[in-house]
C-alpha cells in the first residue's frame, strides 16, 4: 500500500505552489513594485520630460501599476481557501491522517514537525479567513478602519508562514539526506508504508 496517495501528493504539490505565489506576491508588493519606491521613480522620470505630478497622483500611478499583480494574491488567496477545505476532506484517508496517529511513540523531534505542521493549517486557515474578510469588508458590513486592523494581523501572522517554509523545506532536504532516505521521493511517487 503506498504512504501517500495519490490525492494527497496532488494536493500537497499543489499547496506547496499557491503558498509560494502567495508569498511571491507579497514578496513583489514589498519590493519591485512597492508603491513607496514605484512613486518617487515616477516623479523623477516624469520630471525629467517636464511633467510634474503631485505625490498623490505619483501614488495613485504606482498603485495601478501594482495593481495587476497583487489581484494574484486574491486568485491564489480563494485557491488556498479551496485547498484547506480539501485537505480537511483528506483527514478522513489514511494518507490524511497517518501524521498524527500514535504520536506518542514518536521522538520529541518528530512530535515537534508534526505539531508544526496542525501550526501551520491553523495559521494559514487564519490567513485564508482574515484574507477573505479584509477582501470582503464592504459586504460584510464592515468599517474601512476595522478591515485596516484585521489586514495589520493577517500581515503580522504572514511572518509565521515565513519562517515555516523555510524550515520545511530545509528539514525535509535534511532528513533526506540522512535517515530518512526517500522522503521527498515519496511525495512525488507515494512510496510504500512500512
Ligand atoms: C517545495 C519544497 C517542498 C518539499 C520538498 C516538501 C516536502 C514535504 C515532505 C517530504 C512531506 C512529508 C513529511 C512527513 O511525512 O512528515 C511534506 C509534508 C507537508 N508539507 Fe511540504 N514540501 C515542500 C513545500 C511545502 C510548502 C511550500 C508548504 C506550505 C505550507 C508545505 C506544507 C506541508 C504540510 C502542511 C505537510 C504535512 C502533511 C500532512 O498533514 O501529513 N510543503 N512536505
Ligand atoms: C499564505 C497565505 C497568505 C499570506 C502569506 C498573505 C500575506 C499578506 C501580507 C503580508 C499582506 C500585507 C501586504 C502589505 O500591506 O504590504 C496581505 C494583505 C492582504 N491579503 Fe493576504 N496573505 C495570505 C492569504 C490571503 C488570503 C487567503 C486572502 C483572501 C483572498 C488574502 C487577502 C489579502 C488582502 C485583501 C490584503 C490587503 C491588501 C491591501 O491592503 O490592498 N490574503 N496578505
């Protein structure tokens, strides 16, 4: 019988994927294309053929030339919503579950990357519900200022998933690398349970 089925590796991959463009974007609106930066090269550009514009207006032309690429946080925002209702689905598989049966006879290190891993569904379904009510505030019938308040938590929560990944990936390099030969291999194939 294979470790991990099919199902699972897919959503796995998947979710690896969404997770990094999530952070890609964030990555891209705090960077290349942050309004900050965008709107004082704007100014001087347009200076230099003659064309003043205000800081408002030089803001206003930064953020629309964001704007594109940050409405990929939204798309990936509603898959990663999809994702973790899916993987609440894949609790019921053997694959799904098998991470957190008998973890008492684990070793402290493992029981600390499992209890990592409910961390981080626990963070990230955060995100996806603080996500979707910054996203959504109008219709909720919420004030500009409170969707402000939620969106400087869901940024502050973001710095979790910033050091997991990381982490994650490192780890799972590591153990393949000593005793856990395959363990990335698995992933991608299913392996077989021992
Ligand atoms: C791109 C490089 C990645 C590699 C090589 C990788 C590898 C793996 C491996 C080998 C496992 C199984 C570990 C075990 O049995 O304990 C695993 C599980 C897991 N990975 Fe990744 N991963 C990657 C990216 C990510 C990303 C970006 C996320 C996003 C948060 C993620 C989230 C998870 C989670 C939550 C589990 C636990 C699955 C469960 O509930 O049993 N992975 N990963
Ligand atoms: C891996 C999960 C996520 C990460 C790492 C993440 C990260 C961030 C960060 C760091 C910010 C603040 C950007 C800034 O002001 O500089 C932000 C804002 C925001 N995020 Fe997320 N987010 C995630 C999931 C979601 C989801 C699921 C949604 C919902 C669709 C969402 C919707 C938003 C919205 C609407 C904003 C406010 C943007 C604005 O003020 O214009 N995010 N996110």
């Amino acid at each position: 019988m294979q470790k991990w089925r099919l199902d699972f590796r897919i959503w796995h991959w998947i979710h690896a994927a969404v997770v990094l463009g999530m952070l890609g974007t964030v990555f891209l609106r705090k960077t290349f294309l942050s309004w900050r930066t965008n709107s004082e090269l704007l100014t001087q550009k347009l200076a230099e053929i003659d064309l003043t514009v205000t800081e408002a207006q030089a803001k206003v032309l930064a953020k629309a030339i964001r704007a594109p690429m940050w409405e990929w946080h939204i798309i990936l925002g509603y898959a990663l919503t999809a994702l973790l209702l899916w993987r609440m689905i894949l609790f019921f598989t053997q694959s799904g579950k098998q991470n957190y049966q008998n973890i008492q006879k684990e070793t402290l290190h493992k029981k600390m990357v499992k209890l990592g891993y409910i961390g981080i569904y626990a963070i990230l379904t955060f995100m996806a519900v603080s996500g979707l009510v910054i996203h959504f505030y109008e219709e909720l019938g919420l004030l500009k200022e409170t969707a402000h308040d939620i969106k400087e938590v869901h940024e502050l929560v973001f710095n979790t998933i910033l050091i997991f990944v990381p982490l994650h990936i490192i780890g799972a390099i590591i153990a393949e690398n000593r005793d856990e030969k395959n363990i990335i291999s698995d992933m991608v194939h299913g392996g077989n349970r021992s």
